[in-house]
C-alpha cells in the first residue's frame, strides 16, 4: 500500500484532478475505476470523486509500488542539452518564455518529450513538490510564437488562473493576414469547438455548443496583398484568432486550415503573442520572423 499525505501544497482540490496530475501515465477511466472499487481510499473509507481534499487527509493507493511508480514517472529533459529556453524574465513565482513556432506548450498523444512544459520540467526541477509541477497558465497552438507564462509554485498558479478567470491578464498579438485591412475592427461571435477535426467554427448567432468569443483588431502595417496586425483576446478559446480571422476574410498568411493560403516564404502562419500585461507588469518578446516578412513582402 501507498500512503500520502495532503499538504498545503495539494489541498483544496478536487480529488479525482489531484489524482490525475499524480498518476498522470494512467488514464482517467482507471482513476475512476479505482475510486469506485476501493483502490484508493481516502482517511481509509471509499471516497467520490467529487471530493475536495483537505490538511491531512491520508490517501490510500492499493496498487503495485513498481506499477504506481511508472504511472508517476516525470520524464524531465536537460535544457542546456536538447533546448535553450528563450527567459524574457523569471523571478521567484514566474517563467516568462518566448516559444518559438512549431514547438507544443503541452505534450500530445504524438510528442511527450520535446514539448515547452517538459523541457521547462528539467530547468525548474528543483521546484516540483508532490504534484505540483510549474505549469502555464495559458496554451499557445504549436505554430503560434510568443510569450508563454509559467507558475513557479502552487499559490502563483491559483492566483494566475483567477486572473484568467477574471480576464484581468491582457493578451496582445501580432499577425500577417490576408489582403488590405484599413480600419480596426471588432470581432464578436461564437466559436463550436470540432476535437475530431482540431478545428473551430465560427458563428454570428449563438448556438448550443457555441462559446462566446471576442477580438479586437487593429492593422499596423498594410500593404497590396497582406496586412500587418495587432490582436486583443477578450476572450480566450482554441483558435479563437484563427477562426475568427478567417470568418471574416482575412486569415493569417499560410493557414490553410482557416482559408489561408500558402506562400514561399513561410513554413506555418505568422501569429506571435508578443505582449502580455499581469497587474501592472508587462512581458514582450521579439517578433523577428513578423517583422522580416513585413519588411519583405508589405509595402507602405
């Protein structure tokens, strides 16, 4: 038998989420499936999974210990050897990176290894704790670039995700699109989420599995064919800015999936999160590949 116990580190949370952050190799059927036959136990009674733990509570895990280990593994790569993280600033409870395109935020079915969070995982190994590990706070798709926010410790974390919560985190973006925009714009709709597909559809009404979304867009640059523009999320939803951009004639430059087309010049579409403003800090990243498109291809 395994045996753990909460610690301010855990408590508060939901038991059946602790234990797929701690277990996080097993699946979420088998989690449950441990609950209701008794595999795991809290304070040495059955315990739904609904549960919020507390100070002290003891869990019991009834598994194999080799079997628990390998559920539990943390696969942590060394940074200076397989990837040079690009800080743009760290203090005691914040990681500030600029991703570059083409790189995941999070591990998927086909890449756990060579994804931003694992190779943070390595850099900040020395601050995991339980089932704490330093987390981001939001997910850039793997082509978009920019500035990716991570946690140092379980009170940061809580305290960045009520601040997304309660958008008070302001999310600014830099985009090559299609065609010759002049005037900003507001884009407000709905966005129905195609997990099959990975991909988001746009909707002026409202419908039953439509969330709301909203995008300001303002053009920097524009020239003949292309224009270059700033993005405000109001909102934030997967592929908000994609979708929408491309729901409204102008998508961004090479991608295809939302009406893009290709072009010689670049391997995946150009969105760069590249300003991000936390209660009066403000964290940039430099947006090298937008600015030698515009220079190239944009003309005043």
């Amino acid at each position: 038998m395994i045996e753990i116990i909460i610690t301010e580190n855990e408590m508060g949370q939901r038991l059946d989420r602790y234990l797929l952050k701690l277990m996080h190799q097993d699946s979420r059927n088998h989690i449950y499936k441990y609950l209701r036959k008794k595999i795991i136990k809290v304070n040495g009674r059955k315990a739904d999974e609904s549960y919020f733990l507390a100070l002290g509570d003891q869990i019991q895990i009834y598994l194999p210990e080799d079997f628990f280990s390998e559920m539990t593994r943390i696969v942590r790569l060394d940074p200076v050897k397989d990837y040079t993280l690009d800080i743009v600033f760290e203090d005691q409870d914040l990681l500030v990176l600029n991703k570059p395109g083409g790189l995941l935020t999070h591990p998927d079915q086909k890449e756990y290894k060579k994804t931003l969070s694992s190779y943070v995982s390595g850099y900040l190994k020395e601050y995991a704790q339980g089932t704490f590990r330093p987390a981001p706070i939001q997910r850039l798709d793997k082509n978009t670039s920019g500035i990716v926010i991570f946690a140092k410790n379980y009170e940061t974390l809580k305290t960045m995700n009520r601040l997304m919560r309660e958008r008070k985190i302001k999310k600014m973006y830099l985009g090559v699109v299609q065609g010759s925009l002049s005037q900003p714009m507001e884009i407000k709709g709905y966005l129905e989420k195609d997990p099959e597909k990975n991909r988001s559809a746009f909707r002026e009404r409202e419908t039953p599995e439509g969330k709301w979304v909203h995008s300001s867009v303002r053009p920097l640059k524009t020239g003949k064919d292309y224009t270059l523009v700033e993005i405000e999320l109001h909102t934030g939803r997967s592929h908000q800015i994609r979708a929408s951009l491309g729901a409204v004639g102008h998508p961004l430059v090479g991608d295809g999936k939302y009406g893009g087309r290709p072009h010689p010049a670049v391997s995946h579409y150009l969105l760069h999160a590249y300003r991000s403003e936390v209660e009066g800090r403000v964290f940039e990243a430099p947006s090298e590949a937008i600015n030698s498109f515009c220079e190239r291809e944009i003309r005043e």
